[in-house]
C-alpha cells in the first residue's frame, strides 16, 4: 500500500508557542488554526462554560475590528471563518484561496489578540448562548449524553457540559472574560497549524509578526484524571416518542499504547454498518434506527459508549442485546475475517478523514496537543494492523464488567426499572 511521505516542519518560538506546517503543493487552498491548550476542562464549576462563551465573544469585535467587519472580510475573500471549543482546546480557524492567508491570519490572530468583549456584548451574547443550551436540551441525544457523561465523571470538569448552565452564563462578566484570556491565551498555551499550498517560511513570518512578542505565563494548572463511576440513571421524559439510552464502561486516554486496540474494538462492536451491535439490533431484530459505539478519549480518561433509540417497551430487550455482545467479546476471539474487515474500515476512514487541507490542519494540531511529535500515516496504520485477537480479548474482559457499566435511559420510562445484576457480562 504506497503511502506519501507528509511535508511537515515544525518550529517553536522562543516564547513557547508551536508552529506547524504541511505543504501541499498540489491544492489551491490553505488552512490555518490558533489552537489554545485550555478547553471547558480549565473551568472552576462556577465558571463552567467560560471558555465556550469567551470563543463567542470574539467574534463581537476587537480593537481594530467590528463584528460585521469580521464577517465582511472574510466573505470577501470567499473564506470561511470557524471557532469551536471542546473539552481540552479552544480553536479558531479559516479556509481560503493560497493568495487570500495574509488576510485571514490576520482577522485570526485579532480575535485572538485583541478582542474587546465589550459589556453590552456580553450581555447580547449571554441571551444568545442561553438560547443554544436551550437548543440543545430540547434534543433528546444531547441531553442523554449530558446526563451521562455528568453521572460518569461527576466532580470533575470532564463531566461539566462545554456550554455551561444557565446559571453559571448569567453570571459571566467582561472582568472574568478577561481574567481568564490573559491566562489562557498566552503563547506557551498557543499550537498554530496550517495545511494546503503554503510553505513553513510565509506561515512563521506572519506568527511571528503577530505572536512573537508576547510574553508565555508558565504552565496551566492540571486538574487532574477524574474518578469513574458507573451510575445506573432512568430519567422520565413522557413528551418523546422514543426511549434513548446509553451504555458505557471506562476507555483508554487518547495518547495510550492501546489506543489502536481500543478502536478496533470500538469498530468492532459499534463503528460502522457492519458492526455487531448495527446487524443484531437493527437489521435482525429491528429494534432500533440508531444504533453505534463511540469512543470519547481525552488526554488522561476515557470513555466507549453505546447509543441506542427504541421504543418504551424494548428497552429491556437492547438493553440485554448490548450486554449479551460484552459477553461474547470477552468469551471468544473475534473470527479472522471480522477483524480483518474491522481494520480496513478503519484504515479507509481513517486515509479518507486527511483529504482535504482543513482535516490535515486539525490533524497537525492533534498529534502536537496529544503526543508533542507527529505520527505518519505508515505508523498510524502499522498500529491498526498490528492489533491481535489476544489484545481485543483481554481488553473486553478488563472494561466490559457489571460493576463498570454506566447506564443512562431517557424518555417516557413507562415503569421501566434496571437493577445491575441486569447488566452482569
């Protein structure tokens, strides 16, 4: 299987933030991310949602800039502008032609530098996110997740939601905006990646002509891996249609030597239309439309779920289905022909995932957060290949255990009631 070899420098500023490039030649685009090394998990639980909204109200303005001259620019050039926050990171990011960079590091690197967060934005901005957190707990998967990722890692911020809660959002002001931006968007917090037709030196000028000169504040605190539980959550919601429930045991950190085990595993049971738990509970029994494992990895925990939306009185039933395939991972080897396919639907996903420079940038900037060294694509693959049935096994029998499974089941409950002996693999 002929792979390229990947155009990529990387280079560190003497105040700690990262550069990384990927040139290639052969597109006409490019794409460029500020990467901050702080996510929700850096909130203290009064502040939860912080770092969600403080990547909102950049885009209200900055010194040089107003809100609508953020978005005008950027469509002049027929560019797009995108901000995200998730647990560990905070991004910001653009996609445009190669000539059109100059513009687009520069509308980054002024949000990122001199937002205003003017007070009367803060209090319009505040309405805005209370209406996405209403937005979200009106659907019914999201609230699941919510209810179960809390029970997971109660205690910790991994188990916060990034949004925040109504009431911490209300609270939200511009001194503690701009607190926590002096602290978390400092240069030794900073990774800056781009992907596409571009070469390592036109990037580093412009990082350096807009970072260099700021000053790093030091390593963030950590707050440490969070303690797992495995609460058992029935939550009654007479106004839907469906039950939703999610199932889920501990998983390994994103970094962790089994890592390509634990995806094939994943895939195995959950990841794609061929997976066990897709053809016995959808295509066998017609239990469920969705139905899918996930993994959520983070730098220090992990998690594998299992989502599934069925009817009030089959809950038992995907229930007892989910179990019954724990049990058979841990009894007896996945069959050769399975876990071939299991790891070609990997591989392929996985080379398809870096087609387009934006995944390539996202990529760079991973690897960079998660493992400080970047990984080719022969390497990644090798990993994929080099999982055993033996691996696979052992891994089912360490995490698929009664007294680690959490479960979450939302919708009208109908006197539904889970005891875990139920749940014993």
């Amino acid at each position: 299987m002929a792979t390229e070899t990947r155009d990529i420098q990387k280079h560190v500023l003497p105040n700690g933030l990262v550069v990384i490039t990927e040139t290639m030649p052969h597109v006409r685009s490019v794409s460029v991310g500020v990467w901050v090394r702080n996510g929700s998990r850096r909130e203290v639980p009064e502040e939860n949602g912080l770092a969600h909204f403080m990547e909102h109200m950049v885009f209200k303005g900055t010194e040089r800039r107003s809100a609508e001259a953020i978005a005008r620019e950027m469509d002049s050039v027929g560019g797009m502008l995108d901000a995200f926050t998730s647990k560990e990171q905070i991004c910001f990011n653009a996609k445009v032609l190669d000539e059109h960079l100059p513009i687009a590091f520069d509308v980054i690197a002024d949000l990122v530098l001199r937002p205003k967060f003017d007070s009367e934005d803060v209090k319009k901005e505040r309405q805005v996110v209370l209406e996405e957190i209403k937005m979200d707990l009106d659907n019914p998967e999201y609230l699941l997740h919510e209810i179960f990722t809390r029970g997971f890692w109660p205690q910790h911020s991994l188990g916060r939601p990034i949004l925040g809660t109504p009431d911490t959002v209300k609270a939200f002001n511009r001194d503690s905006l701009f607190t926590r931006f002096r602290d978390w968007f400092a240069p030794d917090h900073l990774v800056v990646t781009a992907a596409g037709n571009v070469t390592h030196e036109q990037v580093l000028e412009l990082v350096q002509r807009e970072f260099g000169h700021m000053n790093p504040t030091g390593p963030a605190e950590s707050n440490g891996a969070p303690r797992t539980e495995a609460p058992i959550h029935l939550e009654a919601k007479r106004d839907l249609e469906q039950v939703h429930l999610c199932i889920g045991v501990p998983s390994v950190p994103l970094g962790h030597e089994d890592r390509f085990a634990v995806a094939v595993l994943n895939n195995l049971l959950g990841g794609g239309m061929s997976s066990r738990l897709f053809q016995n509970i959808r295509e066998k029994q017609g239990l469920a439309y969705a139905v899918f494992s996930e993994l959520t990895p983070y730098s220090d925990a992990g998690m594998m779920t299992v989502y599934a939306g069925t009817a009030a009185e089959t809950v038992g039933q995907v229930i007892d289905l989910t179990i019954q395939e724990f049990r058979a991972l841990k009894e007896s080897p996945v069959p050769e022909e399975e876990l071939r396919r299991s790891k070609n639907h990997l591989k392929g996903s996985l080379m398809l995932s870096l087609e387009s420079t934006s995944s390539r940038m996202s990529n760079l900037a991973r690897q960079e957060l998660y493992f400080g060294r970047f990984y080719s694509l022969d390497e990644i693959l090798a990993g994929i290949e080099a999982v055993t049935h033996e691996e696979l096994q052992s891994l089912a029998q360490r995490y698929f255990q009664a007294g680690l499974i959490a479960v979450t089941v939302l919708g009208p409950l109908n006197g539904f009631t889970l005891d875990r002996s139920r749940l014993a693999c």
